[in-house]
C-alpha cells in the first residue's frame, strides 16, 4: 500500500466536510430566511408550523398527537445540533487518521532507511568475506606453484646429471672401440691401460636410478576459520563505532563537579558506556600517572562528583553492546571551577575617588583572570558593575565621592567564575592607606593594628639588623601605601610631646641611606627638642623654611593636592595652618614618617579632610 | 556722622573708595580706605582692618599692597585708616617721622598736647567700626585686624586687649597677660628687614611671650624680604586667606 496514496483520500475527506461546513452555514442562511418566509404564506393550520421528533417529519396533520411535536425552529436547531456532533466526531476521527498516517510516513521512512542500512552492512560483510576468500585463493595457489617450480628444477637437474653421465659413457665405449680397431700394436698396448683403467673407475660408480623428488603434491591445510567467523558474523549487530566527546559546556561545572558529555553519531546499538576520568596534574614533579577512574554510565552524560577545584580531567569514553566495545574516543580536557579568592583588607587602599583591591587567589594553580563586582552598600539597588579579565591579585577601580561600596572578587577559568569572595566594605569618605611594612628600618616597629609606629629604647646592634633593598638604613623612617590616584588626600599623625620625629611625603624610590628631607624627593616638617624649646623645621632638598610656632602641635594634619601642587601642615586640634610646600609632583609620592629620637607616632588615616582646609 | 566719598574706583570686580569724615575722637577730618568686594552688593561681609605703618596714609595700602583680589575672591571689606589725626597744628607733630603725624601707634595718649587728638586706639576700635557698620554692608560680628610694622603692633595690641573682639600697648608685655578666647595669629617677617637687623623689632620676645602663655603663633621669617610695601604685596594673600578662615567660617 502506498502511504502517500492514502493521504490522498483523506485531504478529500477534510476538504469535503470543509465544504459541508460551508454549506451548512449557508444553510442556516436559507432556513432563517425559510422560516421568516413562513408567517408570509399563512397556513390556517398551525400545525403546519409544527414538526414531529419522533416521526422526522412536518407534521401537518393530526396524525401526531401522541408523538413529541416542537415547532418548527426548535427542530431546526435540534438537528442542527446534532448535526455539529457528528460533524465533531467525524473532524476528530480525521485527525486521528491524518496523524497516524504521519506515524506511518515516519516509520516507513525509518525502515527503509533501516532495512537500507541492513543491506549495506551485508553487502559488505559479503564483499569481506569474497575477498578473504580471494586473498586465500591466491596465497594457496602461489604455494602449489612454488612447489611445483621446485620440483621441476630438481628433475631436470637429475636430467642433466643422466645425460652427462650417459655421454661420457658414450664416449669411452667409442674411444674403447676406436682402440679395438687399432692396428697398431704398439700404440694400442699403450693407450690400452689407461682407458680399461677409466673403464673400470667409471663402472664402479654407483649410479642413482631413482628419482629424487616425490611425486605428491602437498596441499597446505585451507585455513577458513577467519572466513567461517566473518559469515557468522553477518548475523549479528555490529560493535558500536566510537564515541564523540563534547567539549565543556559553559556554566556547567562547580568547583567539585563536572557534567561530562558525549554524543555517538552512527545509529549502533549501545547497552552501556564507560567513561574514564583521569585528573591532569599540573605539577611537573609528579612522574607517576594519576589513577583512572571507571564509571558505567546509560545516557550519554555524565556528572562526576568529588572533584578538586581549579583542576584539569582528561575523559575519555567507549560504547559497548552484546557484540563487543567500540574503539576508545578522543580524549576530552574539562576543568572545575576555581575556589574563591580571599580579600586582603589590610592592603586595600582608598581614596575619595578610587580604591585598591588586593586579594589571594585563593587557588593552588593559577587561574585565567579575575572578575570584580561592585555595588553600592546603602541603597536596595541590586545593580552590580563588574570590572573583567583582571589578570593580577589587584585592581585599581574608579568610585564615586561619599559612598559605601561592597565588593567581592570572583576567580574565573575555562571551567567558569567561582562563587564570590567574602566581601570588603569601602566608604570613599577619605584617603585610607596602610604602612609598607617592608621600607620600616630594622629598628622602627609597627603596631598589631598596623597604625603606631616606634623607636624602642634599646638600638639593636647592627650586626643584627636586616637590610633589604626597599627599607631605610639611616633614617628611621617608614612609608606609607598612599593610593596611586592625582586627587586630594589627607591624614593626621598624632605625636608625643617629646618625640622627635619627621612626617611629610616622599617619591616611592627616596634614596633608603638618606634622611627625609634632605634630598629632593622629599618633603617633610621636622621637630627637634631642645631643652628649653622647640624647633621646626619644613625641609625638603635639605633646606627649611625659618618658621617659629608658639603652641607645640600634638595633632598633625598633612593635606596633599597634586593638581594644585602642595602639600600643607596643619595644627589639627586648632585649625592653625603651619606651612604649604608648593612643588610639582611629577610622580606619585607616598606618606613617610620617621622618628630621630625613640619616641611614638600614631597614624590615622580615612578621614575626610575639614572643611577649614578645602574650604577656607 | 556724615561721611563724603572722595574716590571711587572699580577694581577685581568690587570698589575701591575712600571716604572722609569728621572724628568725634580725633577732632578732626579724617579719611579712610575702603574696599567694596562684589559679595557686598548682595549680602553683608565680614570687615578686614588694616593698620598701616609709620609715614603711611589711608593711600599706600590701598595703592600698593594689591589686596583687592584676595578681598574680591574672598568676599571680604577692608578698611584702611591713615595712621594718626591730620591738621591739628600740635606743636612739634611734624617734627621726627616716628613721633606725631602719621605715627599714631595706635595708642590712646595720656599727656598735653597730644590727648585730645591723639586717641588712635580708641578711633580703630570703637569708632571706626561704628561707623563703618552703620554706613556699609558689614558684618557686625565678624572683623578681624591685621598690619604692618607699627600697624602690625597695632594689630597686635588690638586683639590682645579685646579678647573676643576680633576672631595696652606693648604686644609682648600684653600676650605675657593674655586670658581670653584663642587667638591664631600669622606674622610674616622680612629677614632682610633693617628694622629687625637693627634690633628695633624683636620678634623673638613675642614669641617666647606667646609661647609661654599658649597663644598660637605662626611666625616666618621670609629669606630676602625687606620692610617695603613689596613685602606686604607678596604675604598679603596669605594674610586675607587666614583671615577668611575666621571671617567666613
């Protein structure tokens, strides 16, 4: 039966009843109109206007008295109403019919194909098997000729042997007769000796009279083993052909979790797979491979669990079914997410404009990049700016004034981004910088909180101090981690009445063995003690202002303006400005502190400058 | 009291004008300098005395000193007195140029012939600024003093003796007895000056006064500077900026 055939016949069935439709709706049409024409034509009888259910007719005549008897348009709309119905039923049967007769399209499609693939294995099956058979043929068939060769050759060689033997025997008995005919008696005594004697040697050899070679030929064994198993193999379903592996599909890692997938592109059967997981490591010292791991699996996916973050597995899968394992597939490369990274809030610097962000990685191996995510703190707002593709542990991102920001660091690979750090608070209310540790001179120490610096009593000798390239070895003095942005930043040092000390701003490469102030890349107030007063000094490059101050400040301020070139002193309890450097930065300077007598300074920074500073 | 203006001249914006008045505590007519920043058209300011030094009139700061600009920005008044009563006819007034004319001192004197002219001190602090608050758009509650050689002394004095006037006679003897609200006072000194060379100027018992008694003092000694209206023109920004601290906070 032909299944297109038979669509045929049913678009005709839908096309009719589309019609009937039609005509049924005209038919409303004339009925309405019939119905309106009625009262026209007044028939005195009113049961004309009748019609009898039970008999399917108008009913004219009294005939109907015990039938059920409705007028005439309420049987109209009866029928109509019936009408509908099977109308309905019939649409639905249609469907029905029109989507089996898809089904059968599909599965005649898919048998052919089938069917068409069934008969494209056994042709090659067959075609296998015709052409072993041939190489087998050909391979015996050389053998028998071989042997035959050989055969020949020693017959022939046993030919020859006769031959030459036979005529040297010839030759004596003519020599021998040759002789006999001799008249002469004395020559003939002569030469007879020596031919008797070659006579004789010659009849003392044994003669071979037997034919060297056999006469059998030996067929080799006909090995159809190989043949017998290939056509009984044309039975069977074939061994699925190998696997593909997927490469990773974004966001479908975690940090210990991977969704492996594969896909088979042929129609093999296939009763199971085997993935095997194995992980890379990324040390190099590590010879031994790492163990594979075996998992059988019915989908063609697969999530491996109890993994390592930030860490490379190489997969690789095979299919099996009844008749054996296909060949392995490539080998596929997926990674887990990175663990989340760790801020450094005692390293973050801010400023009005801007803040610094450092952070740990937070991972062994290294990852791609990072992502950053900023938000404002204080409003509902869920909008979140994300800076991208940081290569390095920090980040320098522009804020706006006056505002508290929450932001979090993300680690992200080829396998995705990680979860967010824990997060850091910055309010850009000031300038917030830590103290560089790693400048302090050997004898300058640093409080826990990282604030208050000293210079203890006791000097150590200098056979045990440390010096590396970035701290000071006269001065003892240390630098600040001051933002790297050209705006305007403040901060204060509380200082003890007796101490002696240096505060002020230096280029980040001040010479270590020289002193503040001294040279020209930096700037600094200096207070020196007497006994009976106090002495300041505003140097930089080794020169001071001569300024006199009455009233010993206690409290600091140092305010920095880059693009207005100056640096000021302020008395912070009274408000009293002591003294502006004008100078053109043309680097970035850092804070630098110092102590010439032991004593103790105390830093505070993140706070907003007074007013009576930038607003005078 | 009737004032008549004498001059005016737009300068940074705002007017420098001069007025002449009769003095009820000098006796006679006296004329002053004062500056008018644009603020002043639309709002009250806080008023900047200036006291000039020995010889000077109400003229040479206003001519040379080129404060107007950092008054104009700042939106502050200055007034500039002269230096001491004009056209008295005291005997011996004119006779040295540091006693009498134009070296009032800013003192109120005790003795014949002067007491009844001579009465700078109480002219500066009482009633010029009397007048200049009832004539002019100033802040009554924000002025402050300031100027040079004896007008800085002056300065001095002022302030010492009205604690809490402005945000005796001799600045040293009166900061030694200081008691009043703090003060923050900036003096700039010309190294080169020859008054200071010829020990005429002693700052260094000011600030040892000072010192002890706890009054901030910001004293400079400027390298190369001399005694001369050259001087005041380049610290005078400095001044008026320090000033407006107070004047405008």
């Amino acid at each position: 039966m032909d299944v297109y055939g038979l669509r045929g016949p049913l678009q005709a069935i839908a096309e009719e009843m589309a019609v009937s439709e039609e005509e049924e709706a005209e038919g409303d049409e004339e009925a309405f109109v019939v119905v309106r024409k009625r009262p026209v034509t007044s028939d005195p009888a009113a049961s004309s206007d009748m019609y009898c259910s039970d008999c399917g007719t108008p009913a004219h005549s009294g005939q109907h008295t015990h039938h059920r008897v409705v007028p005439l348009p309420d049987a109209v709309q009866d029928m109509k109403a019936e009408l509908g119905k099977s109308h309905s039923r019939l649409t639905e049967k249609i469907s029905q019919m029109e989507n089996f007769a898809s089904n059968l399209e599909e599965i005649f499609i898919t048998v052919e194909e089938n069917f068409g693939r069934q008969e494209q294995n056994l042709e090659q099956h067959y075609s296998d098997v015709l052409q072993t058979l041939a190489q087998r043929n050909s391979e015996n068939s050389t053998s028998l000729q071989d042997q035959k060769k050989q055969k020949l050759e020693a017959l022939y060689g046993q030919l020859l042997a006769c031959g030459s033997l036979l005529d040297t025997g010839k030759e004596l008995i003519e020599n021998a007769q040759e002789l006999h005919r001799c008249t002469n008696r004395n020559a003939f005594l002569q030469a007879v000796m020596p031919v008797i004697k070659r006579i004789e040697n010659f009849a003392k050899e044994e003669v071979e009279l037997k034919v060297g070679v056999s006469m059998e030929f030996t067929t080799p064994p006909v090995d159809l083993t190989g043949v017998k198993q290939m056509m009984e193999s044309i039975n069977v379903v074939p061994a699925p052909s190998a696997p593909v592996m997927n490469p990773q599909v974004v966001n479908s890692a975690t940090t210990s979790s991977l969704r492996v997938c594969w896909s088979l592109f042929s129609d093999d059967t296939v009763d199971f797979y085997q993935l095997y997981c194995r992980q890379i490591s990324e040390d190099i010292t590590i010879e031994m491979e790492q163990d594979v791991s075996v998992r059988r699996v019915k989908e063609t996916h697969c999530v491996v669990k109890d993994l390592l973050p930030n860490a490379q597995y190489e997969f690789w899968v095979t299919a099996t079914n009844t008749t054996g394992i296909s060949p392995t597939s490539e080998r596929a490369v997926y990674m887990t997410v990175p663990s989340p990274p760790i801020i450094r809030p005692q390293e973050c610097l801010s400023c009005l404009e801007a803040a610094l962000v450092r952070w740990d990685s937070g991972n062994t191996n290294p990852v791609e990049s990072y992502t950053l995510e900023l938000s404002e703190a204080d409003t509902h707002s869920s909008v979140t700016e994300s800076i991208v593709a940081i290569p390095t542990c920090e980040c320098l991102v522009q804020l706006q004034p006056w505002k508290r920001y929450v932001i979090h660091i993300r680690a992200v690979n080829i396998g995705g981004a990680s979860e967010r750090s824990p997060p850091i608070t910055i309010s850009t209310t000031g300038t917030f910088f830590p103290l560089l540790k790693e400048t302090a001179h050997p004898s300058l120490s640093v409080s826990p909180d990282g604030f208050t610096m000293f210079y203890l009593d006791e000097d150590l000798p200098i056979s045990e101090m440390v010096f590396s390239d970035s701290n000071f070895s006269s001065c003892v003095a240390v630098l600040g981690d001051l933002i790297p942005i050209r705006g305007q930043h403040y901060w204060e040092v509380e200082v003890d009445e007796w101490a002696e000390y240096r505060v002020g701003v230096a280029y980040e490469d001040t010479q270590r063995t020289s002193y503040l102030g001294a040279n020209a890349t930096s700037w600094c107030m200096r207070h020196i003690r007497t006994p009976s007063r106090h002495k300041y000094e505003f140097l930089h490059n080794g020169w001071s202002a001569d300024v006199r101050i009455t009233v010993q400040p206690l409290q600091i301020g140092v305010f920095l303006d880059y693009e207005r070139g100056i640096l000021s002193f302020y008395n912070a309890h009274l408000h009293q400005h002591l003294h502006t450097f004008t100078c053109c930065f043309h680097h970035y300077v850092l804070p630098c502190f110092a102590l010439d007598k032991p004593g103790a300074l105390t830093l505070q920074t993140g706070l907003t400058t007074p007013k009576y500073i930038t607003h005078p | 009291m009737a004032l008549t203006q004498v001059s005016s001249n737009k300068c940074c914006g705002g007017y420098q004008k001069v007025f002449e008045h009769d003095s009820s505590e000098l006796k006679c007519k006296m004329k002053f300098g004062i500056y008018l920043p644009p603020k002043a058209e639309s709002g009250k300011c806080p008023v900047f005395y200036w006291l000039s030094g020995l010889t000077c009139t109400e003229q040479n700061f206003i001519t040379k000193a080129g404060s107007q600009q950092a008054a104009s920005e700042h939106g502050i008044i200055i007034v500039a007195p002269d230096t001491s009563p004009r056209g008295c006819n005291i005997e011996g007034e004119d006779e040295s140029w540091d006693f009498g004319t134009g070296a009032g001192f800013y003192v109120d004197a005790t003795q014949d012939p002067w007491k009844t002219n001579y009465r700078m001190y109480s002219y500066v602090t009482e009633e010029l600024p009397r007048l200049i608050n009832s004539n002019f758009p100033a802040d009554p509650e924000k002025m402050s003093v300031s100027g040079h050689s004896m007008g800085g002394h002056g300065a001095l004095i002022c302030a010492l003796k009205n604690p809490g006037k402005y945000k005796a006679y001799d600045a040293t003897v009166l900061a030694a007895s200081y008691s009043g609200p703090e003060l923050d006072i900036l003096i700039d000194q010309g190294r080169d000056d020859q008054f200071l060379s010829s020990s005429q100027l002693l700052p260094d018992n000011l600030i040892s006064a000072c010192s002890e008694k706890k009054i901030p003092v910001v004293f400079r000694l400027q390298q190369g500077y001399d005694h001369s209206y050259y001087f005041v023109f380049s610290f005078i920004n400095d001044h008026i900026k320090h000033h407006a601290k107070y004047l405008n906070a």
